[in-house]
C-alpha cells in the first residue's frame, strides 16, 4: 500500500470499492487498521508468542512506531532486514530489501530458538580461519592463491585458526608450561584461559600451535562448523529463476519458514491474518505446526486451498515415535528409552545437530587423560627401539613422518608401527572431544524417512458473515452523548439501520426468496418482527398468482456462524406451535445435515443461503 494509490490493490470489485472507502485518508487510513488489528494480535497471542510484520523502506519506521505503541518498546525482538531481488533501477541507489519487525508479547517469556548458517572461511564468524593443517600434521598459513580460491586446498587438509590462550589480567594460579622444549607463559598483564590438568589436556589433544613466542590454541572449522544467523539475510533474493510469486508483496517461503522456526516448536498455533497466496499455512504445514490464515478475498483463499491440497512434505522423524527414538539412540550412543510411544508431534522432530567443541571442553574432559595413559604404554616402548634402531633421541613430536631412504629395515617397520598407534590415539582422543562437547540442535533440519512423503492434514475452509462497524462521526459521537444524558427518544433513533435483524427483513421485503424452479419468487405482502426463541421475524405472501394468503415464519441466523439441523428442528416445531405454512432458515451457512431437512410434518421448510454480496446494504453497516 502506497499512501491510497489504486494501482497497489487487487481489480476484485468488492475490494476495489472496499479500497476507496478504507483508504481515503492514505497512510493515515492505513495505520490506523493496522493498529487495530495488531491490538488484535497482541491479545491473541500466547505469553510466550512473537509477531512478525514485514512492511517495505517508505513505511517502516512508521509502522514500528505503531508497534512499540501496542507491543511497548521493551517487547522489541530484532528488525530483520531480507534481500528480496538481485536489482532494481533507480536514479540513485538500488533499494533490493524489504524490513521484517519482530516484537514479542512479553520479551522476557519470548520462546525463541537459534538457527544457523554453513560457516565457511572469511564469511562472517569465520574471518580468521587462514591456516591449514596438513595431512601429514604440518600446520601453517595459507598462500594467498589458496585464501582467494585460485589454487584448491590439498587433499585430507583441516582448515583451523590460531586461537589466543591468554586472557587479559594477571593471576596467581600461572605457571609456565614446558611444551616441545621451549617455556611459554603468560605477559605480567595477562593469565592463562585455563590451568593444570587443563592446560595438559589441551597438550595432550595435540591441540597447540607456537607463534614466535606465543602458544595458541589450536582451533579447527569443524569444531563448530555453523555460525548464528544474524539479522540480516542476503541469500533469500529471487530472480527470474526464482521462486513463483502470485502478488507482489507475497513473502518469500524461506524468509517465512525462518520467523515460523525461530519462534515456534513443532505442534504450536501460527496465525497469518493476511492469507495471499498461502505461504504461511503452506510452512506451517510442512514444518509440523497448526495454523489458522483468514483473508478478505475469495481469490487468496482459493488459491491456497489449492496449494495445501496439492502439496507433498517430507516425512520428518517424530522423537516420540519408534523410528524416532532409535534414530535418537544410534545419534547419542545411549539406549532407547523403553516407554510407550504416542507420536505426539508436540514432542518434536530428531533434528541434525552439529558439536561445539570449545577450549573450555577439552580442558574438562577427564577422557584425554585416561586415554593418553593406555595408548603411552604403547608408544613409549616402539619411541625407545626407534630410537635405538636409528641412532636418535627422538622426543614424540621430533618423529619425523617419513623416514630417510637409508633407514634400517627394522627401524621402518618400528616406524609405521608408532605412527598407526598415534594416529589411532589421536582419532581417539577427537571421537572422545566430539562426544563430550556441545551439541547445536539444527531446527531446520529434522531428520526425514525418504521411503515415505506428507500430505496435507485435513483443514476446513470457513466463511463468516461480515461484522458491522459503527461510524464515529462528530454528529454520531454527539447523539451518544445525549444518549447517555437521557436526551434521547425512541423517535430519534434509526434501529432498523443498526440492528441485524432488521436489515435482513428489509432485505427480504424488497428481494423475497429464489425458489429452485426458474423464475419464481416468493414476494412477501407483509414482514414484521416476531418475538420467538428461533423465529425472529413473521410474514404473509399469495401463493401463486391468485392463490391463498400464506403466513412464513423467518429463521434469521447469526451474522457469523453457522445454523446447525438442531437449530431447524426447534424453528420448525415452534413454527407448527404457532400454525405457520412455512419456516425460511436465513444464513450465511448451513451445516452439512440442514439441507436433507425440507419438511417437518404440514410444514415446508425452505432453506437460504446467503452471500456477501447479496446484500445492498447502506454504507456504515458493513465494511
């Protein structure tokens, strides 16, 4: 919406004259709907729940106003910025980004849960990785054609960044540590990140690397190989290749699948109030969670309906179910439990999850040591008879990878013997890291069971009647006030204009009632207001051209609902109790059973479905 142009709204007639009534004031128009219905929202919303708003550059920081005015600006979350297209023309600068408002109902009870993104070398969280380590265990920098991408990276390489091991400020735990022959220890002005045992198990992880004087931790890509996703999104651009888009201002399915997963667990409620194309139904589907999505437009709903019922999902793995928990078991190296099983998708999905091995969890983990001791009365003995066999005084980390060609037949077998045990002690010593450290759930990626897909879940498409809106002109907000002085009379009030009943009866009285046979029409003489429990309204018509004066009584169902057979049944019996010809049910739906309900003993029982657009209804009374 573009401050009240008509080019921004769809050509649907209804919405095109509901456009010129709504919007006449332009942006002002505009917030003040979209402060009324987020008033809506907020009430709707779980204590724990957010509200996403994505509005484009000319209104944002409008609509954020409006926000922190309903919300408070405590509630604020994050204002996610989204690349929606790889270029626009302009006279200045192209602006390729819409805005996305994310608030909560209350900050401090916001459920929210991380998502992450491929860490790869000099992408944001991962500038410093420039290092390799080598198959053969030599560690160094990388030349600036391996950084650019020129040349590839060898063959078995691990990508690692030098991490500092000195915090700042000194402490009295310090010691220097002794590691290949050389002390390190820490500035007067600085302290180890860890002390003792910890420092020796980082040792013993083969976890050190020295810069000139300077010992660092030794920190690979793999040790956490995502990075947090951050609040601004550039790989979710369209193109001409892109996803298909039925309306302009559609969101695209990743930037509403990430709100939906940032904010939800599997079986909670999401509510899209602005249908379109279906998006938000069509994720909230495929990602486990109930949905409601409401629209003004026969079209939108139309065409999501479509979509749902067409779509095929994967098959994601419940952790509440047997496959999901033996999936669980194999993940985690325990056994499943042996509970029943009730697939309860509020349970949540088996997810991918990725380790974060950081120094404070090697410095912890009491398995190096145990570890490192059965492997040394291995490899001490082989170190000792290589030495002999080779004339040197070789410490371990002095073993050279490959031995001179004129090396003893003995000493290269002792050789290659030493070097399967260490490396198998190594590849040991990392499962043990891996298994003790972190874990970060990847809520984007459950688990699936390709032999098997998804469909949609049944849903059911409802239509509501629209609501009446009571104008608040200066005229009307002063009869109110005499009104509430006891300055007004009966004769001064309009009640047919206001009251739902009496529309419908002028309705009728001027329109009558479509019989199936073509052409005919029940005209009524007379209708006037009956004080039943189900009949709300009397009247009289001829039967025919010339026949009988019959008398109908009217059923006027509610403004939104539906009228079930239970509500006929009690119309009917009421309309024989007080000798009526007919009964015609009024409303804008009937429940499945209504329609095989045509006649109750004499009584002709005649059914009308209503549409909005049946109606010619002065302005003020419906929107």
């Amino acid at each position: 919406m573009k401050d009240g142009k008509q080019t921004d709204i769809s050509r649907e007639p209804e919405q095109v004259k509901a456009f010129r009534d709504t919007w006449k004031d332009g942006i002002h128009s505009y917030l003040t709907y979209l402060r009324d219905r987020l008033t809506a929202m907020r009430d709707l919303l779980t204590e724990s729940g957010s509200i996403f708003v994505q509005i484009g550059d000319e209104h944002v920081h409008r609509v954020r106003a409006v926000l922190d005015e309903v919300f408070g600006e405590n509630n604020f979350v994050s204002n996610l910025v989204f690349k929606k297209t790889g270029g626009q023309s302009s006279s200045a600068i192209a602006n390729v980004n819409d805005f996305i408002l994310w608030y909560a109902k209350d900050r401090a009870r916001l459920k929210s849960r991380p998502l992450y993104n491929k860490k790869a070398p000099g992408d944001e969280g991962a500038t410093n990785y420039e290092w390799l380590e080598e198959a053969s265990g030599v560690r160094r920098p990388m030349n600036a054609r391996e950084k650019v991408g020129e040349i590839p990276l060898p063959s078995g390489c691990k990508i690692m960044q030098p991490y500092p091991m000195f915090s700042d400020g000194p402490s009295q735990r310090d010691r220097p540590l002794m590691w290949r022959g050389a002390e390190f220890k820490p500035s007067s002005n600085a302290h180890w990140k860890t002390h003792g045992d910890g420092l020796q198990r980082v040792v013993k992880a083969d976890r050190f690397v020295a810069q000139g004087k300077t010992l660092r931790f030794v920190n690979y890509l793999a040790d956490y190989e995502v990075t947090p996703l951050l609040n601004i999104w550039t790989d979710t651009q369209t193109s001409g290749f892109g996803a298909d888009r039925v309306y302009i201002v559609q969101t695209l399915p990743k930037v509403v699948e990430r709100c939906i997963l940032m904010s939800t667990d599997p079986g909670d409620l999401v509510l899209d109030p602005t249908c379109g194309s279906g998006t938000t139904a069509y994720v909230a589907e495929q990602r486990g969670r109930r949905w409601i999505t409401t629209d003004t437009s026969r079209v939108a709903l139309a065409l999501a309906r479509t979509r749902l019922m067409s779509a095929r999902y994967p098959w994601y793995l419940l952790a509440d179910s047997r496959e999901g928990r033996a999936k669980e078991a194999a993940l985690t190296q325990t056994v499943p439990p042996e509970t029943l099983v009730h697939n309860d998708i509020r349970q949540g999905f088996v997810y991918e999850r990725v380790p974060h091995i950081t120094l404070k969890s090697i410095a912890n983990n009491p398995l190096i040591d145990d570890i490192w001791e059965k492997w040394r009365t291995v490899l001490e003995p082989l170190r000792t008879e290589l030495n002999a066999a080779t004339g040197e005084a070789w410490e371990e980390w002095q073993i050279p990878r490959a031995l001179p060609a004129t090396a003893p037949p003995a000493a290269v077998d002792l050789h290659a013997r030493w070097w399967e045990a260490r490396i198998a002690r190594q590849r040991e010593i990392d499962a043990s890291i891996a298994a003790r450290a972190d874990v970060e759930y990847l809520y984007d990626k459950p688990y699936t069971d390709p032999a098997r897909v998804r469909v949609a879940g049944p849903f059911t498409v409802e239509s509501l009647s629209p609501h009446r809106v009571l104008p608040a002109s200066e005229e009307e907000l002063i009869e109110t006030a005499e009104a509430a002085d006891g300055n007004r009379s009966a004769a001064d009030a309009d009640l047919a204009g206001h009251d739902f009943a009496a529309i419908v009866m002028d309705y009728l009285k001027a329109e009558g009632v479509k019989q199936q046979a073509k052409g005919d029409r029940i005209t009524f003489e007379s209708i006037v207001p009956w004080p039943g429990n189900f009949i709300g309204a009397a009247a009289t018509f001829i039967e025919g051209e010339n026949g009988p004066e019959r008398r109908a009584a009217i059923l006027i169902g509610p403004e939104y609902g539906t009228v079930g057979r239970q509500d006929l049944v009690a119309a009917a019996r009421e309309a024989v109790d007080n000798r009526f010809d007919v009964l015609i049910a009024c409303a804008f739906n009937f429940d499945a059973h209504s329609s095989e309900l045509d006649k109750l003993g004499s009584l002709t029982i005649l059914t009308l479905l209503w549409q909005k657009s049946d109606f010619s209804i002065p302005k003020g009374q419906f929107p």
